[in-house]
C-alpha cells in the first residue's frame, strides 16, 4: 500500500464532519435504493438483473461486432464516430474541430468517460473555455476538485462550501440557501449554454441497432448541452454499447433504481443523429467518440472482463462499508468505490495503487447490489493475486510472501501446527481470561500490534479444541 | 486510424476475427400488463404528482384550452406546433406565440416566456413520463428552456409503460433524431442531498390528460 | 444408532475458541449424531487465498480435501470458512480437473452449523435455555455467499427464555476481512465502532455470530470501548440449558 493512500484513508477518517456527510448521503441513497427494488414494487427485479448481465455479457463477449453496427447506425442518420484510443485522441478530435469550426465555448454535462481523460484541462490548455453544467460537477470544476462520487459528485460538500466557492469564484453576494445557490448556478450556466458552439455529453448507451445514444440524467443540462449548442459530441467507453433500442426497458429500470431510488431519471435523451429535416431544432453536427483509454486491455480475461459490464450507477459505493468509510478522494484514481477498486488496477496496472483490491473486507455487499451482476469480491480476489504475482516479479514483499509459505507448510503438518499453537499460547499473556489490551513491546509488533491499535485480543485458551477433545 | 487499431485490438483480445457472426442476442424481454384506462389515468396523475408535477383532468378539447388559457393568464407563453394543440384552439390562444420553424428565433422566445406548452407523443403511465418526440411539430426547446411545461396529452396516448413504448417504437431512430422522455420537473439533489426543483429544466411540469 | 458427522472446528476455533467447538459437538450430540474429529485437520486456506497467494491456498485446500475425504458429513462452525471450501475451492482448481472433481463432492458434504440443524437435521428446536435479550449479526459470507438468514434466527426463536432484537442494519459488515483487519487496522476499527453502535442501540446483553472472527471482531471492539456486551457463537447458546 501506498505512503500517499493510507494518509488518505487516515485523513479522511480522522474528519469528523466529512464522516457524517458521507455516511449519511450514501445511508439515504442506499435505503432509497432498498425501497424501489423491493420484491412489492419491482416484482421482477431479479429477473431484470438476470437479463441484465446476460445482454452485457453478450455484447461484450462480441464487442467488435456491436460497435462496427453502432457505427453504422450513427453513420446512416448523419452521425459521425470517432475511436479514440486515449486522452490525446479525445482532445485532438475535439481542439481540431472547434478550431475548424470557429468555436470558443464548450458546455459539458457530467460524464465519468471525460473525468478519465481530464478534457476540460487539455481543453483549457489550449484556450478553450469547457464549462461543466451538472451542478455537481459544475461546483468541483469551481473548486479544481475530482468527483467524489459516481453518481453525486459533490457529495462531500456542504452548502458552506458550495457559498464559499460561488462568493471567491463567481463574485456574487455570499448565499447559503440550497435554492438560492442553485438559482445563482443556473442563471450563470443558462448564459453559457445560449452561447455556446459545442456541446460534448457523455452517454450511458450506445444503441447498435439505432445508431442512438441514451443520457439519463435529472437536471436538464444534458438535454441543454445536446440540442443548443450547433455541434453535439458524445464521448462513452467502448464498452457501453447494447444490442437493441428494446433493451433499453431493461436499463432504464434497473439504472434510475440503482442510482438514485427513482423509478426513471426526470430526463432520459435518445438521440440519434443531428437535427433532420424539418425538425425544428437540435444540432446541426452529430459525434460519438469510442474511447477505449485502456478499455481493451480488460478483454482477454474471461472473468474480468465483467468488469466492463458496469453501468455507473454507483449503487455498489453506496452499500459498501469502506466507501462509506473512506470517501471516494482516497481512491487513487478517478473511479471510487468497489468498481474503481476493480477497474483502476486494470486500467492503470496493479502496481499503480497495489493496496487497493486489499482495501476491501470481502463483505459481497456491492455484488449483492450491482443492476449487471458484476461478481465484484471475485474479480478483487483476482486482482490480489495478480499483486502477487506482480510482486514476484519484481521481487517484493518477500517477507510476506515467505509467512504465506510457512503458513501453507504449517498447515499441512498438523502435528507442527498444533506445537506452533501451543507454543504460542505458552508465551501469550493469559489476561486472567480477560481480553488483553496490550502485549509487551517486544511482541507489540506486525499484525499483533496492529490489531491491538484498535482491538482489544482474546485470551489464548489454557487448552485447544483438539487437546480437549482428546481429554473428554 | 484508431479505429482499426482498436477493432483489432477488441477482437485479437476477443478471440474473434473481423465479420464472425455472432449468435442470437438473449432475446428481448418486453412485459406489457393489462391497465384499463381509467386505471391508467389515475396511475399516471397519481406519479406525475408524487413528482411536485401537477395534473388536470379535462372532459373535451374544448375544456383543454379553457385549462391552458387559465393556466397562462397574465404569463408568456410558447407552444409547439403540435397539431393536437391547434385542434383544440390552444395555439390561437392570445398571448401565445407559435408555429416557430427558425431555430434562432425559438431558442430566443423560448428563453423568454414563462411557459412552453407541448402535446407529447405518448405518455407512461406507470411511472409518469411525457414522451416527447422531436419532428417539424414538436421542438426540443419548448418543453426544456421556459421555467414552466405544460403538456396535453388525449388520454388514448397513455400507455402502461416503458415496455409498452418499446413494443409500438422498437426503433424511434427510425423516425426522429431525439426521443425524450420526461418525468416530472427538473431537479437536483447535488448540495447536502436537499431536493431542489427547476435547475436547469422547468421547475413545473403541468400534464393536462383530454378524455 | 445416529449418523455420522465430522467436524471442522477451524483453526481459530481450535486455537483461540475451543468452546465454540465443544458446544457444538455437545448440540449434534445431543441431537443424536456420532460425532468425529478428524485430527489431521488444520485450516480451509482462506488466509492464503484472500490475500492473494493462490498457490498456497491450493496447497492448504489440496489436504483439507484429503483430511475429510472419507467423512459423509462435515459441519463448520463459520459461515466463512464453508463459503471458502463451498464457494472458492473450485475457483483455485480451475486447470486441475480431477481435483475439480473432488472438490465438487465436498461442496454437497460441507455444511454451515446452523443450516445443517435446519436443513439436514431438520430440526429448529434444541432443547436450549439461555434467559438473555440478544442480537444477531449476520456474517457476510454466511449471508451474502451462502444465503443464510432464516436459520438462525428460527433457531434462536425456540431457544426458551431468549428474546431476540435485531440491530439495524445486521448485515453490515463488522470490519474483520481476514488480513483486512491489520492490513488497514484504522478502517477496519472504524467498521467494527459502526457495528457496536447498531448493537448498542438495540439493548441487548449479548451479540450472537455464526462466524467467530465476526465476534472476535466485535467482542474486542466492545471490551475495547468498556461496554458490557458479550459475544456468543450461535453453538454455544443452543448448547445453553
Ligand atoms: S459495478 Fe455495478 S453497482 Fe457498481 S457502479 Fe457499476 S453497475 Fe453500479
């Protein structure tokens, strides 16, 4: 584990007040969620997650044949695609076409695909103005910060912070009022979106045999970034396609439930192409970016690859006990929670953040609730032996590696196994059968110290079960 | 050149070669329950209002435009040029601008009336969604840039719900460029949680059902 | 004459809990099963594998299949330690079919204690006494892998003099996680004060587990927090008269 991720773990640990905002926000999503998939108001709720996990499963398993179909569907509406293999791809394509356009204002709604590539920065770095408009996401771009969650990006603020960041950032009078600052927001971002020449979205589908995107969202700016600005961009990872525009009623579903405990989004955009004739508005030019960023590298691997089957809904950070803990700036990249602690180490390599598939207590509690049944405790066991064997190959963590040797030697040896017991039992405090609390230094150390940092130990037994077992 | 470079990529980790055919998606799963329409009424009004959107009932076409004409008095209003909306005299309504075909000019009024009046397509019943389907006779803007949504909807358009709209539309990119559905006002819940109506879509969302 | 049953008490009971074991034992007894101990038992592995060392899991797992392939029955006093040879042995043996095999006819043969009284024993009702107010916490593995809810509970429903009341939430995870527990010992503290206030709130003198390293979990972050709330596997109060 990283010096860097257990100072994160620590700090965010030790705040008392981010605690409490964290746990309640994901406590109310996490019951909402309970409510809306209940076996009394979706009966078929586990038939939906079956069928679910059976469409991603087929679509990724024959990815290449439902993109070149998704591309050309988009094509025949007068729709453009574009694969991008990673970030430069993504901001070349973008700065090359505001530039031929003319264009100098971008308004962007929320999309975990853009976070990955940092477009807004590269955008910036060469002079173009990319103003996010999910008021979440609009408040992070506000305070230089990544999204803290999937779903609800800012959750770790408070309406302090949010008056704060508005008062420095936007020279208004400071407000405190949710209302208040979220008028604020509006007023300033309805200016932009009239101005603006592109749009750029995200997308939660790719729809092969309609050459459509689907964008669920509750605000309206996805609907605003989509159909104001001249040029529409959607920019998805290469895994979100589906076969059928008939899946959708699965998606829909399982998705809004997951998310957020809504039945549906407010807003659900299917959008297929720019603005035909005679329709009144909507854009004039129509792009899909296919970006794989590292998307390609989870293929091979028939179990891991149901990583790709996500659909952020981000229900697995809500039911998770150490999300809930750590918050998602202490994961080390931008995806938090159960599925960033299985796709970054795909994405970015093991060794990027190699304590992170150990950052879990295998409670199955994000398995349990993922909408595509993703086998999450699975795929992190996976991953913590793909650490090791990184490790080996590099040479480190020798010493552990060593007591998991002596370890599987002691355990297959039961008469050593009983004399290293007894042995040990004979030199631990006894606490007078109470529960000790501490151990003299020379023993207060590895895994023994470390427990006693926050628990007290059990007493070691005057006598085995096998040795009263033999005795009755 | 990505492209080929990532499609190679996708099917060298796949397994698969270029053109392989592939079997039979799992097959789609469409459930369309029995609701009888008054049933469906009720259903759809009782989510729309769940939501903070507000419902009418109205026997005629007739009793439709009273509605919207008490709706929008003393306000601005917008209206799409739905011919449902014509036909029942809501579009000639004083106070109403309508039959915009120029993109610039309607981003200009809808940007400033108090409402934009819609027909919708279909609606769904069972969890409150307006359909909206863009065409020469429904924008996108009219129903997304005023503060206020008003929609009439004729009740036989009512349908059960998504599997239903799936069923009749297997494909709605095979006639429009945008298909919205829309659930109740805009809202937001991104500062501690609070719910906060009317962000950046219209914070009311009227549906007026005709019949 | 009663059938046959073995036990794996696991190696923290063995070592750290001997009682647990003893109750259990006493239980099937009770229930008129002959019980056995088969000696070379040691571990399931689970330490190894959870932490990443496949290899020598599989080793571990390779003589805990041999140390109970003549047993009919075996009942574990851990719901995590039954998921590990139910649910996890056959992933480690994915490219050794034959071991596969075996490793397929233990799964039928491993049983949870309380779905075996349940399920196999069929019998909810033991005879046991215990006046107490307590709660349950269900295990992750015994709840998320093996689907154990009703068990114990329909259990400690016939245990006379017992009241029940459940915390909210019970299927919260305590923070144990194996190595997880001093791995990241800050977090997983913090996990287990969660836990301790849910079973604070609900009153009860006594938290029952099926799973002993939930409640050594627990019970050290209860002696640690001064409260007097003891920790009992679910063996040793069906073993209660
Ligand atoms: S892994 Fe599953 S639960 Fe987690 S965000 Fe993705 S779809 Fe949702």
């Amino acid at each position: 584990m990283s010096v860097e991720f257990d100072r994160k773990i620590h700090d965010t640990l030790a705040d008392a007040n981010l605690q409490l905002a964290v746990y309640t926000a994901t406590g109310r999503l996490k019951d909402k969620r309970i409510q809306v998939t209940a076996a009394g108001v979706l009966p078929d709720y586990q038939e939906l997650r079956t069928q679910a996990n059976a469409i991603k499963k087929h679509v990724i398993d024959n990815l290449d044949h439902y993109l070149e179909e998704f591309e050309r569907n988009v094509e025949s509406h007068g729709g453009k695609v574009v694969y991008c293999k990673d970030a430069t791809d993504v901001s070349d394509f973008v700065l090359d076409l505001a530039k031929r356009r003319g264009s100098r204002l971008i308004v962007k709604s929320k999309s975990m695909t853009t976070e990955e590539v940092d477009l807004n920065e590269r955008l910036a770095h060469h002079g173009l103005e990319s103003v996010e408009t999910d008021l979440g996401e609009y408040i992070l771009q506000l305070a230089h910060e990544r999204p803290y969650h999937i779903v609800a990006p800012a959750l770790h603020k408070t309406r302090y912070d949010v008056a704060d960041l508005f008062t420095k950032e936007l020279g208004v009078a400071r407000e405190t009022v949710p209302e208040k600052l979220t008028l604020i927001a509006r007023g300033v971002l309805r200016e932009k979106f009239l101005k603006a020449d592109i749009g750029i979205s995200g997308a939660n589908f790719l729809i092969a045999d309609s050459g459509a995107v689907a964008i669920i969202e509750n605000e309206g700016n996805v609907r605003l970034t989509t159909s104001a600005p001249k040029i529409h961009i959607a920019v998805a990872g290469i895994e979100k396609v589906i076969p059928r525009a008939q899946d959708l009623a699965v998606f829909l579903k399982l998705l809004a439930r997951s998310a957020t405990g809504q039945l549906v989004s407010v807003y659900t955009s299917f959008l297929a192409g720019p603005r035909r004739a005679g329709e009144v508005d909507g854009p004039e030019e129509f792009y899909v970016v296919l970006l794989d960023n590292g998307r390609t590298k989870l293929l091979p691997d028939r179990s891991k690859r149901e990583s790709l089957y996500c659909i952020r809904c981000g229900a697995c950070l809500n039911a998770c006990p150490v999300y809930r803990k750590i918050g998602g700036h202490s994961f080390p990249w931008v995806y938090s929670g159960p599925i960033g602690a299985i796709i970054t180490p795909q994405f970015m390599g093991v060794s990027h953040e190699p304590g992170l598939p150990f950052a879990s207590s295998l409670c199955g509690a994000c398995g349990e609730v993922c909408p595509v049944k993703i086998d999450i405790p699975k795929i992190l066991l996976e991953l913590r032996g793909d650490v090791r064997k990184s490790e080996a190959r590099e040479g480190l963590n020798r010493i552990e590696k060593l007591a998991f040797r002596i370890f599987a030697w002691v355990m297959t040896h039961p008469r050593i196994y009983e004399m290293a017991g007894r042995m040990a039992a004979s030199i631990a405090p006894t606490g007078d059968g109470k529960w000790i609390r501490s151990v003299p230094a020379p023993m207060s150390v590895g895994p023994l110290k470390a427990w006693l940092s926050e628990r007290d130990m059990p007493p070691l037994p005057p006598k085995s079960f096998r040795e009263m077992w033999r005795n009755r | 050149m990505s492209r080929d470079n990532i499609l190679h990529k996708v099917r060298t980790a796949l397994g698969r070669s270029a053109g392989q055919a592939v079997a039979d998606p799992p097959p789609v799963r469409l459930r369309v329950p029995e609701i009888a329409m008054e049933d469906r009424i009720a259903l759809m009004r009782s989510r729309v209002e769940a939501l903070a959107g507000k419902t009418a009932r109205v026997p005629t076409m007739e009793a439709a435009r009273e509605f919207v004409a008490g709706a929008i008095a003393g306000k601005t209003a917008v209206a799409s040029n739905a011919p449902y909306l014509v036909e029942c005299g809501i579009s000639s309504l004083p106070g109403v601008r309508t039959g915009i075909r120029e993109v610039g000019e309607l981003t200009a009024v809808c940007a400033q009336v108090d409402i934009g009046i819609t027909s919708a397509d279909y609606a769904l019943c069972d969890t409150g969604t307006l359909v909206m389907i863009a065409s020469p006779a429904e924008g996108r803007l009219v129903s997304l840039l005023p503060p206020a949504h008003i929609a009439v909807v004729p009740r036989e358009r009512i349908l059960t719900g998504l599997d239903e709209l799936f069923t009749i539309l297997p494909d709605p990119a095979a006639q429009t460029s945008s298909m919205v559905l829309i659930t109740g006002p805009s809202q937001t819940a991104d500062i501690e949680q609070i719910l906060i109506r009317g962000v950046h879509g219209p914070g009311q969302v009227t549906v007026v059902i005709v019949g | 004459m009663g059938k046959r049953v073995s036990l794996f008490v696991t190696c923290m009971v063995d070592q750290l809990f001997p009682k647990v074991g003893m109750a259990m034992a006493d239980v099937l007894e009770r229930l008129g099963y002959r019980v056995d101990f088969p000696e070379e038992q040691t571990c399931c592995g689970q330490p190894a594998y959870n932490s990443g060392y496949h290899a020598e899991a599989r080793i571990v797992a390779r003589h805990f299949l041999k140390t109970f392939e003549a047993s009919e029955a075996i009942v574990v006093p851990s719901g995590s330690c039954t998921a590990m040879v139910t649910h996890h042995f056959k992933d480690l043996f994915t490219k050794e079919p034959e071991t596969l095999a075996l490793v397929h006819a233990m799964e039928k043969k491993v049983h949870e204690f309380a779905t075996f009284l349940t399920d196999v024993a069929g019998v909810e009702d033991v005879g046991a006494r215990m006046d107490d107010v307590v709660t349950f916490h269900d295990g992750c593995h015994a709840l998320r892998e093996l689907g154990i809810q009703s068990a114990p509970r329909r259990l400690l429903a016939r245990v006379k003099g017992l009241e029940l009341r459940e915390m909210v939430p019970s299927e919260e995870c305590c923070g144990f996680g194996g190595t997880f527990a001093v791995k990241f010992a800050e977090l997983s503290g913090a996990m287990a004060r969660t836990k301790i206030d849910a079973i604070v709130g609900t009153g009860a003198n006594t938290v029952v587990s099926l799973d002993p390293s939930c409640l050594m979990q627990i019970q050290g972050a209860l002696s640690r927090a001064g409260l007097h709330v003891r920790t009992m596997h679910l063996a040793e109060v069906l073993a209660s008269r």
